[in-house]
C-alpha cells in the first residue's frame, strides 16, 4: 500500500498532512495511522512517527461543499507506545499547515499581502480563520518569518478561533464555576476548568510547591508529580463531561495547564510576561505550549473568579503574554461582525513531499497483530 503525503512543520509541531482522498476506502483509521507511524513501539522505529507527543501527529485534510468554508480538516493524536488514536481535540500548531497547504496545493488562490482561508476543524466543529501572509500575491520565495521555539524561519500564519468558547462541552465553564475543588493525592486543590479551543484545567504553581520566581526549575518539580496531576486531569475529564470515569479520560484531553503570576528576581526576569505556564501533553511536560491551550488561557484571564483571572489582577486584557519554556507567546482578542476571535501567530512551512510505503494491507491479519501487541 502507497500513501501520498505532505511532512510539514507547523508552529512547534510536525504533522503528516494526508488529503481524504489519498487513505483508501474502507481503511479504519485507528488502525491504520499507527500503523504508518509504527505505534506501538516507543520509538516508532518501523513507522514515520518522531517518538514524542509534538511529532506523532496528523492532518487529515478534504474540500467542503460548504459555501464559507475553503478546507476542512482533522486532527489525529497517534499514540505512540499504544496503538491508538486520540480524536478528541484539535492541535492549534498543527492548524497553521492548514492554510499553507491550500495555497500551495492551489486550493485557494493566493490574494494580496494577506490571503485569508477559511478552515474548520472537524474535531470540534470550530472555524479558524487562517491569514497567510502574500506579499505582492505570493507566498515569499524564501520563508522569512520567525517564532519562539523554532530555531529557523517559515511562512507567517495567523490564527483566529471564531466564537471558541464551549466547542468540546457547550461552556466556556464546563461546570458552571469560575474555580472548583479536585481531591487528588490526598490533597485538595483549586481549579479552574475552562473549553476554548480546547478543555483545560488550570492548577497554580504555588499549590504543587513551584516557585513562581524559579521558573526554569519548574519541570524537575513537575516531574516528580505526574501521577498525581494525571489524577486531577481525569477528575476534571469526568467533571467536565469528558469521559463517564476517571480511568476513561482520554490521554489528550482535558489539557492539564500550571500558571503563576511572574515574579522577578536577579538571576531570572519576568521578559514582560502575563502568566508564567507549564502544560502538559500526553502526560508529559510540553515542550513549549499548546496552541489550542493558549487560547483556553486567555479566556479564562478574561472571565471573572478564575485563577488566571487572579493572576492578571482581573484586567479584560486585548492581549495575553505567556511564558512557556520555548519563549514568550502572545495571544490577542478581538470582536468582528459580533463574534469574539481568539488568535495567535505561528510560522509554517512543508519539510517534504513523499509516497510512505507500507508492506501490507490492513486487513484482517495487520488489525489482529497490532490488537496483540496493545495487549
């Protein structure tokens, strides 16, 4: 079996961009992907995958018949050592290929300094709106656009998450509360659960013992303590409405987020950031910070009584500055045609243009093999 794809770059992540079209028909999905990605093994040695949460990633991508809408497109979270497949969110930094992808496949016809695409995410059912930057009508010749995280330049993408309160659970508040109690670890903890872009939950530094000033000394802190923030996000999945227990929460969702306010001293400056952040991915720390996460942070910095609200000193702030551990990220705020918009910039660019090969087809035999080995 022969799959057309596109390995691209998008923000902090790499993704394996497929057109609808280009999978089979009749091909499950959830078996197929980590397959071609050669889950279940920690290195996907035999598969495309890169071993880690920001490179098991992928984008399926098709045309809609819907006026208004130029590309629809889904998001897989390959499993890595399991042979799943996560398709309960979307990942913001793999959005930003979206746009690109059109114009390059000439899907949508480059217009102006600014081309503006129109996308949606199938996950969630959320409309992004992509500008593409076009000088003079077209893509630069050289990408030339940079961003924290990434050590090279791309094309410039922005992202606006129309209307992005509630797309996973129906409330920007899934539990109707500003802050709520979790028990976990034989301790209580203050949260805060909020669904834009995706479902967070967001737990203060302080109360995991993190020193706001010591930053860079937060993930040897965190790491001692993964089990028990896995046991707060899956109290907030099943509060949420996310999974019916706590041992079936999915692996991606609700995203775990820990904020502080910064503080300053000699050895570390604040760099002008609102918040300082850690989250999480697949149950690790990220390595930067997850686009449809930000966007969760900085509604809940405008809503009144949530922690991060707090931390901001209460300001309904245009723009949100967040520290992750790959540098600063700025989100903005703003109201068109009566509608809130959500973004944030990232960069863009396709890595390679490949046909991945697999040894068999997936039928009943490659099914049975990759059951056994999840077992």
């Amino acid at each position: 079996m022969k799959i057309e794809a596109e390995w691209m770059r998008g923000g902090t992540s790499k993704c394996w961009v497929f057109e609808a079209g280009h999978l089979g028909e009749g091909n499950s999905l959830d078996s197929l992907l980590p397959r071609v990605f050669g889950s279940p093994d920690s290195r996907q040695i035999d598969g495309v995958g890169g071993a880690t949460s920001t490179t098991s990633k992928a984008m399926i991508l098709h045309r809609p018949d819907d006026e208004g809408i130029d590309v629809d497109f889904t998001f897989a979270q390959v499993g890595i050592e399991e042979a799943a497949v996560d398709w309960g969110s979307n990942c913001g930094n793999c959005s930003a290929v979206v746009g690109l992808y059109a114009i390059e496949k000439g899907w949508v016809v480059p217009t102006g300094d600014v081309t503006r695409i129109v996308t949606r995410n199938t996950n969630t059912g959320q409309v992004i709106i992509q500008r593409v930057a076009t000088p003079a009508g077209a893509l630069p010749i050289v990408p030339d656009a940079q961003m924290p995280g990434v050590p090279f330049p791309g094309y410039r993408v922005g992202l606006g998450f129309q209307d992005p309160a509630g797309k996973t659970t129906g409330a920007l508040l899934p539990t109707g509360s500003a802050t709520d109690t979790i028990t976990a670890g034989g301790t209580r903890w203050t949260v805060s659960m909020v669904d834009a872009g995706a479902p967070v939950v967001i737990v203060r530094a302080e109360d995991l013992g993190l020193d706001p000033a010591r930053y860079e000394n937060w993930q040897a802190g965190v790491e001692l303590q993964l089990d028990t923030l896995d046991q707060i996000r899956r109290q907030a999945a099943v509060r949420m409405g996310l999974a019916p227990t706590t041992a079936q929460a999915a692996r991606a969702i609700p995203k775990l987020a820990i904020a502080a306010f910064p503080v300053a001293d000699q050895a570390q400056p604040t760099d002008g950031s609102d918040i300082n952040v850690m989250m999480l991915s697949m149950g690790r720390p990220h390595p930067a910070l997850a686009i449809t996460g930000s966007i969760a942070l900085t509604l809940a910095a405008r809503t009144p009584g949530t922690v991060l609200h707090h931390m901001t000193g209460g300001t309904q702030c245009a723009a949100l500055k967040l520290r992750t551990p790959a540098g600063v990220l700025e989100t903005w705020t703003e109201e068109k045609d009566g509608a809130v918009i959500v973004g944030v910039d990232r960069t863009a660019r396709t890595i390679a243009t490949t046909v991945i090969h697999l040894p068999e087809a997936l039928g009943n035999a490659a099914e049975e093999a990759l059951a056994g080995a999840t077992r």
